[in-house]
C-alpha cells in the first residue's frame, strides 16, 4: 500500500505547488491524476519519486516511510530519456548490472517479448519510432520490478493511434505485473480508460477536488455508454477546477 499523508510543497521562490495532498492507494491499483496547469500534478510526482523534499507531509510504501528515491519506486517521463550512446538491450537492463550475463539477458529478452519488441536487443535508440522508444522506457522501468511505477504523461508526445495502442500495451502489462501504478495525464479520455480512480485536482495551490472512482470492469469498451458516462463526470469536475484556478489566478 502507497500512503501519502497531508502532503505540501512550497518552493524557494514562494511558489506554492502542492497543498495537503492526502490519498491511499492499494497494491495493484491504477490511479490517474488529471488537472491543468498550476496543480501540482508533476511536482506529486517528483515528491513520490524522492527527487523533491516536501514542505509537509509524508509518503509511506508497505508502512515504510520515503524519505529519498527508492528502487521500489520508478518514474517513466513524457520523452522517454533513453541512453542514446547504448542499444536497446543495455537501455533496458541498465537497472540489471548486479545479476550474472546469463540472467541479465533473460530478463531483458523477457521484457521485450512482452513490449512485442523481440529481435530489437542491438538496435540503437535513433533507430526506433517514438512508440517504440516509449515502450523501451516502460520496460527499463518495469524490469526491476518496481512496486509503484510513476507515469508523467508518457503518452502524450505520441500521435492518436500510437497513444491508443500504447494504453493497450500498459494495461497488458500491468496485468502480468501487477504493479502499483500513478499517471499524471491531461488527457480524460486516458483517465477514464485506464484507471480505477481518479483524481482530479485544482489549482493554485495545487490540491485535491474529488476522487472519482471509475468503477468499470476491464476489459473496458473505449465507446461504451458507461465509459462516456465516466468522461462527462470528470469533464465536469475538470472545468470547474479550471475556472476555480481562472479565479483564484485573477484575485
């Protein structure tokens, strides 16, 4: 269980990002935060990943309590942050250089089966499309076997059908991994689709609105009533938060 208590970021230039931030999140579960500008969607995740020091507050995982970053918790960014000077093989198992070769290059072999990227252990990171750079990120990420995997938006750079296809491809595997998964979109559409709940912030500072759980059964219908149902509730919710933050923004 991730557990995040009353969390608040102020930085050094009086910014403040992030205000009481309080949630629970089970083992396996899959939450979304969505917000617009100004809500501390980011600076959550750099708190969780141990690159920022909160202000306030404090995160446990399975009744430990985070105070830096932690090999049990990994972060995959919009641009997937390859190395450019390695292949695809080294990139993935990077996080692997204390096994043996022989277990090393099963596990990377493994993980690009599951990518449905097989055969592409010695290509170089120019050689690969934006789709496929992205799917090598989530299996540098997911080969350590973090217990809670951190997305920032890793999706949106892509074009329509290779964003479609990659949400298919993380919910595949975090059914064979049964990772603990936060990712921070702007996109409803994503939200709804891949989560259980739903976070959806307002800003300055930035804090929670409402938690909306989804409550659909996978394998989820993109063009069912039930999941259109899901979008209007939290397009509702997200347009109040936008003009909650237009006029605190304005006062």
């Amino acid at each position: 269980m991730l557990d995040i208590r009353s969390l608040s970021k102020i930085y050094p230039n009086g910014t403040h990002a992030l205000q009481d931030f309080s949630l629970r999140v089970d083992k396996g579960e899959l939450i979304a935060v969505i917000g617009g500008s100004g809500c501390g969607k980011s600076t959550l995740l750099r708190l969780l990943s141990g690159l920022e020091v909160p202000t306030q507050g404090e995160i446990s995982l399975e009744g430990r309590r985070l105070k830096e970053p932690d090999a049990l918790v990994n972060l995959v960014f919009q641009e997937p942050r390859l190395f450019p000077w390695l292949t695809v093989a080294d990139n993935i198992g990077f996080g692997l250089r204390h096994l043996a070769t022989g277990e090393r290059e099963s596990q990377i072999s493994a993980a690009l089966e599951k990518i449905g990227l097989a055969g592409y252990e010695r290509r170089w990171i120019k050689e690969l499309s934006g789709g496929q750079a992205q799917r090598v990120a989530l299996a540098r990420a997911l080969v350590t076997k973090p217990t809670v995997l951190l997305l920032d938006e890793p999706f949106s750079a892509l074009d329509a059908m290779t964003r479609v296809e990659l949400q298919d491809h993380l919910i595949d595997l975090w059914r064979v991994n049964a990772t603990t998964m936060l990712l921070v979109t702007h996109d409803i559409e994503e939200a709804a689709f891949l989560a259980d709940r739903v976070v959806v912030m307002r800003p300055w500072p930035g804090r929670i609105l409402e938690v909306v759980d989804v409550g659909l059964p996978r394998q989820r219908n993109r063009m069912s009533d039930e999941l259109a149902g899901v979008k209007r509730r939290l397009s509702d919710l997200l347009a109040h938060s936008l003009n909650d933050g237009s006029r605190t923004a304005s006062a």
